[in-house]
C-alpha cells in the first residue's frame, strides 16, 4: 500500500485540518494509514470523540455522506485518513 | 429500586446539606408535597393546558437569546422542566427538542407517548449513535429549534466529570456539553421554578456562546463551563430547596471515591 496521498486523501486531509484547527499542520503531514485516534501512537493525530464529532458533521457538510454507522463499524471507518476517504468515496458511489 | 424509605433519607440528606442544620419531618414533609403538586402540575402541562398556570418569565436579553433559536438549553431535576414547554406553544412559539436517554426513562416515555403523541415526538433519544446524533441535532439547530437536555443526573456508563455540590463531589454528565462544543452553539441554563399555588418562574442563566471556539483549550473550557453551571444549580438548590427532586443518593459514589 502506498503511504502518498491520493487526491482524495489530500482534498479530505485538508479538511480535518481546517475543521480541527490544525493551523500548525499540512496534507502531508497526515500519513495517510496511521492511526487517527490513538494517542499512545506517536504517528497518530490523538484524536478524540469530539474531533469525531466534528469530523461527521465536516464530512457530512462536505461531501453529502452521513457517517450514521454504530460504534462498531466506525471504528474501522474512523481508523485513518485512507480508511475514511475510502468509505466516503465507496458512499458517494 | 427507591423505596419510599430511601426517598426520606435521600430527602433529609439533602436538606440537611443544603441549609447546613438539622431537618424536622415537617421540611420533608414539605419537600414531598412540593413534588406531589409539581408531579400532579406536569400532567396538565403535557396535556397542554398551560392557561391555568401563571408562569412568570424575566424577559433579559439571555431569554432574547433563546428566543432567536438555536441555543443547547441545560437543565435539571430542580423545580419543572415541563413548564419550559410555554416557551414552544401558545406564549412564544420556541421550539425545543428534548434529548432524553429513553432507555432509562421508559415509563416517562410510555406515559408521555399516551398524554401527548406530538411532544413525543420531539423527544431525541440520546442512545442514538454519537455521529447521526451530531447530525441529528445540527440539522435541528439549523430549522430553528433549541435543544434542551438534563445535565444533572449521572447515568452507569455514561461519561462524567465530580465536581463539589453542596461541598461533597457529585457525578455530572458531559455528553450535552460536548455536543454543545461540536455544535459551537450558546449554552443557557433553564429553570422552571416553582413558586407555590399556580405560580411558576422560568429562569436563564447564560453559560457560554461557544464552548468549541478553541479546540486546543477544549477539554477545559467544557470542564469550566460545567463547573458554573453546578455553581449556578446549587445557587438554586439553595434559593429554593424544596424544588429539588433528586430523590435517590445524589452523592451516591462518595464513599467509593474518598
């Protein structure tokens, strides 16, 4: 798998960045397998459950995709940037 | 399960905390009658005949706010949260969704489904996953309606945060508060407090215009703003004690936590 971003990875990376207010970062900076939420990764973002928040409604703004799924299958959805944009994209589809 | 005896002393341990001195049986007494006529009250407001209650609002620029819509409305198991109702029917047309755990509160649920169908129907649950129910309540803020939510009750597995009430640390909610955060909408505590015969008072108290305006800082302007509002609710507690009707151990976890 590739670690460069896709440019639907990139167009989503630049998304959170905006949405979280991660002034200090940019698309690249985002590898696009690590983890989001992890904070005992150091690759991860750190994350939190209000980040996800923000992140469903961005998404849903964004792209027309309602991320509505349960706890479970978010997990998977929500595990890093390529995870997400491929089930965006899966959606709009 | 509450018994009626665990009720008293839930009662008795209150009131004893909140004017710091001993408690005759004829303040419980009291505190139970109050409850019985807001309890008896409520009826009558689900089923909309708010016209036999004088309900006094203080028209101040935070109720200006509520007004204009939009607002996350935070209250508690003190006085009667059903008189807010006023605020969504013939007096001033602000609608307000409740977002209620209805898993824990099935028998105010069922009840309300038979009195009053189309309130019902206003009820969010707040069991629905935490992502539709961002979008749930986005999508309601955007048609102009306010959310109104109980913070003041802790239930198993949800996340809380202790804080001091009455000088013993108690278990609040912050799940409202988080939504609030993402939602960046202005935070207003309601009470509807009750004031003997008839007479009800709604009260607002401004909390915050956005608690997610600093994401770095966010943790703590939440934890900031929960703390006010148990300041505010205890001001009421103390004001009028016999409107509280949390009658279980409200400092249930105390002894596990010393």
């Amino acid at each position: 798998m590739s670690h460069a971003l896709t440019a639907e990875e990139k167009e989503l990376a630049l998304l959170l960045i905006d949405v979280l207010d991660l002034e200090d970062m940019s698309a690249t900076d985002i590898q696009p397998l690590a983890p989001l939420f992890d904070p005992s990764n150091p690759e991860s973002l750190g994350l939190d459950s209000i980040d996800a928040l923000e992140i469903s409604l961005a998404v849903a703004k964004h792209y027309n995709v309602q991320l509505k799924a349960d706890d479970e299958n978010n997990k998977s959805i929500f595990h890093s940037l390529r995870s997400l944009s491929t089930f965006i994209h899966a959606q709009k589809a | 399960m509450i018994t009626a005896k665990a009720a008293v002393n839930s009662s008795r341990q209150f009131l004893q905390r909140v004017t710091g001195q001993n408690v005759s049986f004829s303040q419980v007494f009291k505190h139970f009658m109050t409850f019985a006529r807001v309890s008896v009250d409520r009826f009558f407001i689900l089923k909309n005949r708010l016209n036999q209650f004088d309900i006094l609002i203080s028209e101040n620029e935070i109720f200006e706010l509520v007004k204009k819509r939009g607002c996350m409305l935070v209250t508690s198991h003190l006085g009667s949260f059903d008189v807010m109702r006023v605020l969504a029917t013939y007096a001033q047309d602000v609608p307000i969704k409740i977002l209620l755990d209805v898993k824990h509160n099935a028998k105010f649920f069922t009840m309300l489904q038979s009195l009053n169908p189309d309130l019902a129907k206003q009820i969010i649950d707040s069991n629905t996953p935490a992502p539709k129910l961002a979008l749930d309540l986005n999508g309601l803020i955007n048609e102009g309606s306010n959310v109104g939510a109980m913070v003041d009750r802790c239930f198993p597995n949800e996340n809380y945060v202790e804080l001091n009430f009455l000088g013993h640390p108690a278990q609040f909610p912050t799940s409202a508060w988080q939504f609030a955060s993402v939602l960046k909408i202005p935070v207003v505590a309601c009470f509807g407090i009750y004031l003997g015969k008839n007479q009800y008072k709604l009260e607002f108290r401004l909390i915050s215009h956005n608690l997610g305006a600093n994401r770095k800082e966010r943790h703590q302007i939440i934890q900031q703003a929960i703390q006010e509002y148990v300041q505010i609710l205890e001001d009421f507690a103390v004001k009028y004690p016999y409107n509280w009707f949390n009658f279980y151990d409200f400092w249930k976890n105390e002894s596990s936590c010393n």
